[in-house]
C-alpha cells in the first residue's frame, strides 16, 4: 500500500471548542499545540502536501461552534474534518442534550454532503477525573448515546473514549480537569488516527503504569485546591456572563503546510 492510500487527507479542517484549540497543551505566551495540532503532524508525516486550519476558540457552545465555524469550514473545501464540540453546553445549567445533538448533527450533514471524512469524540466519565462531576453522568451518557447515533446515520468516524478506563486516567488530564494534558492530547490524536484507519496508533488504549494510592485527606484536599483554583473561578464567569473565549478568534483560520517535530518524524 502506497503513502497516499494510508493518507488520502490532503485538506484538513478542525472545527470545536478548547480542547481543538489545544488548551493544556501549552499555554498563552508559547501558544497551544493539542491533539488537533498533534493530528495534523500524524498526517503530514505520511503525507507533507497536507494543509490544516484550526477554527476552534476556547468556551465555545456547540450552537456558537455551529454559527460561527462550520461556513468558514466549508468554505475552506476540506477532505477531512474534526467535530469535537458539547462539554461546554453539558457544563451548564439547562443542558438540553437533544438540542446540543441536533447541533451536531447538522454538522454532520453538512459537512458529508460535501464528500468530506469527518471524525467525532465522545465524553470520557467525568466523575472518575473529578468525583464533583458524578452528578452529571446521566448527560454524559445521554449526549454519548445520541453523538453515536447521528455519527452512525452519517458514516462519521467515532473515537469513543467512555469504554475506555485509561481515558481517565489522572495523567491524561492537566489541573484544572477540563482540558486534557500534553499527554492526554497525544492519546487523543492517536486514538483519532487509529480510528480513521491510519496505521501504527492503536497504542493509545495502553494502560499507564499503576498510581500510588491516595490517602482519603489527600484526596479531600486534591478536591478542596482544584473547586478553588478552578471550578469556582468558571463558576463566577458563568455568574457574570463571561466567557473563556472573549474577544478570541481562531488560532489557524486558513489552511497551511503542517510543520513537523523532528522527534515525531522518526
């Protein structure tokens, strides 16, 4: 089999919220590379005439992503396309998971009438990252179940993190628990390759080695220093009508070449 035929992409497009634009994996002076990034340079290795273009912004709602990317996504003529948009509406209160999926879906249609690929993920059990977010398994499963759904009426691709116990695994997420780690990241981008058939990056369900067990005060102040570091400061931006993703704009609105790391070239 040809280079080409294991990466037929030529034209990739990566439309979301904070975990496309990368957030966790890098930060705002150096700027985010994350699992979309990491994606794109995955492609390009097999293939250098790739071009990519990241429309994700941070805090987005799937009907923002929907308003606001999916024209400039088409307009751009991608052969493949991510769509990974929903934490943000499953967060808030009135999260209405068929709404959010009806979104998506659009999405979906529009996107594969233009004979693109396109790719999907779905929502990992929170409540294992952070046992305050067990409350909102039930909207985890329900929007879970109707992504897969409209992905299976489109012929989407679906990288389905739930089964999955390693996807929880505390290292694959950075200190705020919103936003997956560097290594997190990686895992995602991999398990997106393998997914859409590209070979050698079925790894990203191996199991971490084991963690050192946490005493129950440890695990008491773990929760105590992430509600005031992070959750309380989300919190009192949703109090006051602010969102992450102010005044942003997409870090990559129009395709380029894809840069590859010397290390990822290997």
């Amino acid at each position: 089999m040809s280079t080409r035929q294991q990466y037929p992409f030529t034209r990739y497009v990566a439309i979301g919220d904070s975990q496309t634009e990368g957030l966790g994996d890098g930060d705002e002076s150096q700027g985010y590379r994350g699992w979309a990034d990491r994606f794109a340079e995955i492609l390009a290795v097999g293939n250098p005439d790739l071009t990519y273009a990241n429309l994700a912004v941070r805090g987005r709602v799937t009907a923002r992503v929907k308003a606001e990317q999916l024209g400039p996504a088409l307009a751009l003529k991608p052969d493949l396309v991510t769509v990974m948009a929903g934490m943000n509406d499953l967060v808030r209160p009135g999260f209405d998971a068929a709404r959010v999926a009806a979104d998506i879906e659009e999405m979906f249609t529009e996107l594969t009438a233009t004979g693109a690929r396109v790719a999907t993920v779905t929502f990992p059990d929170i409540g294992r990252i952070s046992p305050l977010a067990r409350r909102a398994l039930p909207r985890v499963l329900d929007l879970n179940a109707r992504i897969r759904a409209a992905a299976d009426r489109h012929g989407v691709a679906v990288l389905d993190t739930f089964p999955h116990r390693v996807t929880t695994d505390p290292r694959l997420w950075s200190r705020d628990r919103l936003h997956a780690s560097p290594l997190g990241h990686a895992r995602i981008a991999a398990g997106v390759a393998d997914v859409l058939g590209v070979p050698g990056h079925e790894s990203w369900l191996e199991p971490l080695p084991p963690l050192a067990p946490q005493s129950v005060f440890g695990a008491v102040t773990a929760e105590a220093r992430w509600f005031a570091g992070f959750m309380g400061p989300w919190v009192w931006r949703r109090v006051r009508g602010r969102s992450s993703g102010d005044g942003r704009e997409a870090k990559r609105p129009a395709l380029a070449a894809v840069t590859v790391p010397d290390r990822e070239r290997a």
